[in-house]
C-alpha cells in the first residue's frame, strides 16, 4: 500500500533540503552556475532627437555597467538562477542576503493548459509548451502533490538564503497545494516567523453556473507571508474609506470636513491643546460629553486587513499615491495591463505588497515572473528587481511591457551553461563530453568512428553513406573555428567525407553570416534540441531515438540602409531584409498549425519577428540595445502583428567606423543576429 502524502512529507522536505544544501556548498566551485547576459536593454521605442547614450547614462548615474545594481530579467531553471544570483561572478556580487522581498507565484494546477496562442498574419496558431517547459510542468505534477512539493521545497531554501535578514517572502497559492506548502514553509522559515494568511477574492462574481451546483463556488486565492527574522520590514497600507463612511464627515469650517467624535475621558492638557486648535466643541447640554473635530482629509484611510477584493467597485489606479489602495480585484480582461497572459495578477495587488514589505530601493525578486506584473510594480514604486522564468513566452512578455513602460535599462540574461547543468544532472557530476557525444551520434543515427580516428568521441558516419557527422560539446559555442575544424576533419578522416554534418547546443553571435560566407554545400549545421538532456533523463536514449529532431539553424538578414551627419550627430539606418525560420518540425506543433506556419514562412517571414533590436556600438560581448521595435507596439506603424522592418536611430557623432549588431527573437522564443563590421559615414 502506497504511503499517504502525510507519510511522505517528511522525506520530501528531508529531501528538498539535501538538494539545496548541495547547491550551496557548489557555490564557489569551479562547476558553479553563472548567468550570461543576452543583452542590456536601454528601452527607447522611438529615438527620435534623443540622445539615448547619454540619457540611459544619466538614468543610471554615469556609466552604464553591472555593479550588481542593474534590474535583471533571466531565462531559465530558477533553482538554476537562485544558484547563480547566490555564487555571484566576477562582474557582480552575490545576492545572498541581499534580497528584501520575494514574491512567487508557481503554478498550482496540474491541470491547467500551457498552450500559447500566437496571432499571426491570417492565422492564429497555437503553440504546446516547449518540451522543456513540458518536462518541468509534468515533473512538477508527476505524482500529484507530492511531485509539487518536491520541486518547491529546494526552492524556498535557496529563496531564504536570498533574503536579507529584514526581508521577507509571499507565497501565492490556491487550494490545490496551499495548505501543504503552509507546512513546507513553516518548516523552511519557522512556524514563529508567520506572519499572515492573506485571503485574496479575485473575482466579484460567484462563478459558474457548473460551479456552483454541488458545491459553494471556488473564488480566492492564499498568499502566505513570512519573515526572514524578528527585525523584517513592514509599512501598514490603507484602503480609501467607503462613500458612507465618508459622508459621516458632513460638517464643513474652512479647514476642511469634519464629523463631531466624543470626548468621554480626556485631560486638561488634552482639552487646552483642542481649544487652542479651534478643535473643542463645547456639549450641548449640561453634564453631556464636550466633542472634537476629527477632520476627513488628516485619516490616511482604512487600515489594510488580511482579506482583499471583497469589493466590486474599483477606483483610480492613479487617485492617491499616499499608500492608499483600491480594492484588488483580478486584472479586467480588457485593462490595458492586460498581457494575454493566462495566471497574470493585477498590478494593484503587487504593488499593495512591495509597498507594505520593501523599503523604497530595496531589491524585489519574483522567480515565477510569468508576465512580468512583479517586475512591473517594482519600477513604478522606485524599488530594484529581479525576475526570472522557465518560459520563453513569459520572458518575451516580460521584456516588452518593461520596454513600453519606459523602464530603467535593465539585463536580460540566461543560465550560462544550461546544457552542461543538465548533462551533470543526468550523466552524474564527472560526465565525459565523449559520453554525451555518444548518446547525441546514437540519437542522429551516426556510428562512432575508430577510436584512433575519433576526436573525444565526437566524430561518427552515417550507415552507408560518405558523412561524417561531428557532435560539439555542450561547454563549447560552436563557431566558425569549430565549423573549419569539422571541414578538416570531412578532408583528413578515413580518406575523406563527401560531406560533414554539424551538430551544436550553442552557437556564436552571427553563425548564420559565417556559414554562409564559408559556401559550402557540403557543409550542414544543424541544432541539437535545447531540451533533450531533460527527455533524457525521463525516457531514456531507446525510447526517444525516432522522436528527437535536430533541426536547421533560424537565421537573420539586416543591412545598413545608410549611416548619414545630421546637426551635431548622425542618423543611422538599419533594414531587416529576411528571416529564415528553424525546422518546423523541431517546434511543438500539430500538422494543421505546422501548415499554417509554413505559409506564413513562405509568404511574409518577416512576420514571424517578434522583437528586434539595434547594438550600434557592439563591442563583441555585451548587446546594448538602444532600440527596439516589438509586435504590438503600435505607436510606430499602428500594426499589432509586424514589427517595423526600418530603424533610424539618432546618434552622438562618432569618429571611425561603426560594429552594428542586429538582434531578433520570432514568435517562438528563437533568437540570431547580424553583425555589421566597418560602417562608414556616407
């Protein structure tokens, strides 16, 4: 008989914290996980007559660079991010004991569907999760609830080694696990460190019909809040006063409205002080109580409680900005906060908790960020903040209200060595590249080469054919170095390949341009599936050997149109001019959405660019972008489904040439680049 979830739990968090202590003793070893940053995003949608360099610079205080104090976006595992954020780098500082408040909402339904439903020119097609994002979601669920708490009990250790000693954490759940997680989470931070169970009605309605038939309908959800230590901050918050309430106050003397409140007990000091105020009011008849005037405008409101959005009506987001709040309701379907997110949280209610729990300036971290609605409150009320995701969609999401919020420049990063994280994690700590490369040839259908002729055990043949197939490692970028290498190889092995195909995790800034620059038909670059250390390590290699599909590498066109001296400056013009899409068949489709992608690929492949930005300084290692143009964003050419396909970009004159970098994510998450060397002014 198989043990309840009570039997369980002691072992799962037994568990939890085993895995945790693991990755903190990894911290300052060689094998620790570091972040790559993608890109500093210096949001700027129109640069129109702004100097942007000197702008973003101004924002920041001088120079733009990371000294641990610029915001960050990152992609990725977050027990992989709270890894990094807690090792630090040479570039930046540890986080550890740094962080003021967390706030996490994961995913609490095992039931709830992960499509992506992407709007593309004449057709809409829906998308699966990635295969990575299904790993985690059914790794997450696998065995019901004690799957869920298995993955988020390593979390919130780490999570408590963030936090500052006056910091604190928000759990958002709702009854699925809620109650389970309240036992995990007094266990992690300490029964004695409790400090509410927030009730939050996220809707004024009762639901469904279906809903309400056999049982009281489901309308809130809990968030629960702990304490790091004794010494945590806290601000109280208040709602605005009721209508009736306040038409209590409906006497009027010139300072302001004012209701009479009896005096019952008081002193004669009390009473000198009121009558010199011209507050006391003398009673009406003799041995009754004298009064006061308590004026409207001198409350700060009603004192926020445990229970939010119980009420219908919502006021003016922007009617008081004296920590004053609007009853908290779910985001309106058609608000403009709106991201078409399927679990986004109204701002409002973020906002009500950074505002009660961090101070102004204090770091906030979310590592569920879903559609950035953490990270968007944060920038509004002045705090810091650091979010992170598994998804690409919520990672794109999040970049763009940032950049149409006008944000503060920001990182947008990645786990640095993903692929190798995984690999320890499936083929044990002290993996050969060999072994992997083994499994990848066996999956491709190559035979591995004599061990004489075979270099790391990365070269293999195709049965009966003259191809040589060449594996690269997961640590390494694959870049045009590692593709004339493999063209040695096709010449010098065996007596020579006809042909070599290259297979890569990782590949450098502007392989689309190298591979096409080498001309060489007999050359073919393929993508080694991001997530297939992950299927892996559910299924095994027999069973995914006729799943797993290598596809081809997504790539870039741009150009510079011109680059011309206006004034004082200079204007520079940069053209998209073609995108061509990884395999369709390496996206999680069906056959009817693959077809409807294939004719938008076919058709007008520009409109599969989701985002797109400008480096016009790149120094080979950090994107700047100083530009960008996202689907949605209508204010430059009013269309919600394309991107602009020209960016004119104002600049400070600059001597010599120019390296401009060209950098596009589609509809799907995938990114490339163009860089444009020796840019000379017409």
């Amino acid at each position: 008989m198989s043990k309840s979830l009570l039997e369980q739990l002691p072992g799962i968090v037994a568990a939890g914290k085993r895995q945790a202590a693991q990755i903190l003793e990894q911290l300052e070893g060689r094998n620790r996980v570091t972040l790559q940053t993608r890109e500093l995003v210096i949001p700027s949608r129109d640069t129109a007559g702004i100097d942007i360099f000197r702008q973003a610079a101004h924002e920041q205080g001088g120079d733009i660079a990371d000294d641990g104090q610029l915001n960050r976006l990152i992609y990725g595992d977050n027990l992989l991010a709270m890894a990094a954020l807690l090792a630090g780098d040479e570039d930046t500082p540890s986080l550890r004991g740094k962080v003021d408040l967390i706030y996490i909402d994961p995913p609490f339904d095992s039931k709830a569907d992960y499509r992506t439903k992407i709007t593309l020119p004449g057709t809409t097609i829906e998308q699966r999760p990635t295969v990575l994002e299904q790993f985690a979601y059914s790794d997450t669920w696998a065995d019901g609830t004690a799957s869920y708490l298995a993955m988020i009990t390593p979390r919130l250790v780490l999570m408590r080694e963030l936090l500052a000693d006056t910091g604190s954490i928000y759990v958002h759940l709702d009854w699925h696990v809620a109650h389970y997680v309240k036992i995990v989470l007094d266990e992690v931070f300490g029964r004695s460190t409790f400090l509410n169970e927030i009730v939050w009605k996220r809707s004024p309605f009762a639901g469904s019909s279906k809903a309400r038939s056999k049982k009281l309908p489901v309308n809130h959800d809990l968030i629960f809040s702990y304490a790091k230590g004794p010494g945590y901050h806290f601000q109280h918050q208040y709602e605005e006063y009721s209508e009736d309430y306040k038409a209590r106050f409906k006497y009027f003397d010139g300072v302001g409205y004012y209701r009479k409140t009896l005096l019952k007990t008081y002193s004669a000091a009390t009473a000198a002080r009121l009558k010199e105020e011209g507050r006391w009011i003398d009673p009406i008849k003799p041995g009754a109580y004298p009064s006061y005037k308590q004026y409207l405008h001198e409350s700060k409101g009603k004192q926020l409680e445990d229970i939010w959005g119980e009420e219908f009506e919502l006021l003016d987001a922007d009617a008081d900005e004296e920590n004053v709040w609007e009853d908290v309701n779910a985001a309106n379907p058609m608000a403009k906060e709106r991201m078409g997110y399927a679990t986004q949280k109204p701002l409002v209610l973020l906002e009500r908790i950074i505002a009660a729990s961090c101070p102004t300036g204090g770091l906030v971290a979310d590592f569920f960020g879903g559609s950035g609605t953490t990270a968007a409150a944060a920038e509004r009320l002045g705090r810091r903040w650091v979010v992170s995701d598994l998804g690409k969609p919520a990672a794109m999401i999040t970049r763009k209200r940032l950049i149409d919020q006008d944000a503060k420049p920001f990182l947008y990063q990645a786990i640095g060595d993903y692929q190798v994280e995984q690999a320890r994690s499936t083929l044990g700590r002290s993996f050969r590249v060999g072994d992997l490369a083994k499994v990848v040839l066996d999956l491709f259908g190559a035979l591995p080469l004599p061990p004489e002729d075979n270099v790391n055990g990365s070269l293999g043949r195709m049965p009966s054919s003259r191809t040589l197939v060449f594996a690269d490692s997961p640590s390494k970028l694959t870049t045009v170095s590692t593709l004339r290498r493999a063209q040695g190889y096709r010449d010098s092995k065996l007596g020579g390949f006809d042909k070599v195909i290259v297979l890569g995790w990782n590949f450098s800034a502007g392989i689309g341009q190298d591979i096409a620059a080498l001309n060489d038909s007999h050359l073919e670059v393929l993508v080694i599936p991001p997530d297939l250390l992950d299927r892996l390590k559910k299924k095994g290699a027999d069973k995914l050997a006729s799943k797993v599909r290598f596809a081809s590498l997504q790539y870039l066109q741009a150009s510079i149109a011109s680059r011309k001296s206006v004034g004082d400056g200079e204007e520079l013009r940069v053209d998209l001019c073609n995108y061509v899409l990884l395999s369709p068949e390496a996206i999680n489709l069906d056959e009817r959405n693959r077809d409807s992608l294939r004719h938008v690929m076919n058709a007008e492949p520009l409109a599969l660019i989701e985002y797109w930005a400008v480096d016009p300084d790149y120094d080979g290692e950090v994107f700047r972008s100083v530009w960008q143009d996202y689907r949605g964003n209508t204010e430059n050419d009013n269309d919600p489904l394309r991107v602009v396909t020209s960016a004119q970009l104002q600049l400070p004159r600059r001597e010599g040439a120019r390296r401009v970098c060209v950098r596009a994510v589609d509809v799907f998450g995938f990114e490339s680049e163009v860089v444009v060397d020796g840019v000379e002014v017409e």
